[in-house]
C-alpha cells in the first residue's frame, strides 16, 4: 500500500492510506454506522460525502468534526459512538 498510515478507530488499528477523508477510510473497511443520533439513537453515516448534511460528524482527535472532509493522518484517534468498528 503506497504511503500507508494507521489511524485508530475505538481503539482498534486501522491501516488506511495517506490522503483519503476518514470517511472513505472507514468507508473502505465496510463500517457503515459511525455513529448513533442523539435523540433515537437511530443508525448515522456518511451520506452526502461534500460536508453538507452532517451526518458523519464523529469525534476525531478529541473534536467533533465531519469524517468526509477531515483527511486521515498518521496515530489520528477516531471515535465512533454508539456504533462498533467492525
Ligand atoms: S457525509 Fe455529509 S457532511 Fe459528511
């Protein structure tokens, strides 16, 4: 794999490559749910891939922040609640 990396998504290793958006990462690896809603804990993901819709905000590095328009990046903690890693 050209410039692998890892990243870490509920504390398990992740091997991904250097320049794709966390989504695609996990996207990548057939997780699906990155999250539950707040109100109905009803399932979340990566819908519109632009940053529009919001549904993929997840905490990465300790900040909320959307999976589709934050690239990935060498030891990057993903947390992903209320939905497992695989
Ligand atoms: S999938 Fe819509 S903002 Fe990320």
């Amino acid at each position: 794999m050209t410039d692998a990396i890892q990243i870490t998504v509920n504390q398990r290793p992740l091997a991904c490559r250097a320049g794709m958006s966390v989504a695609a990462a996990l996207l990548a690896q057939d997780i699906y749910q990155f999250r539950t809603s707040p109100a109905r804990r009803a399932p979340r993901g990566a819908f519109c891939l632009m940053g529009a819709c919001q549904e993929c905000a997840i905490m990465i590095d300790g900040h909320i922040q959307r999976a589709c328009q934050t690239v990935v990046r060498d030891g990057m903690c993903v947390v992903l609640a209320g939905a497992s890693a695989g």
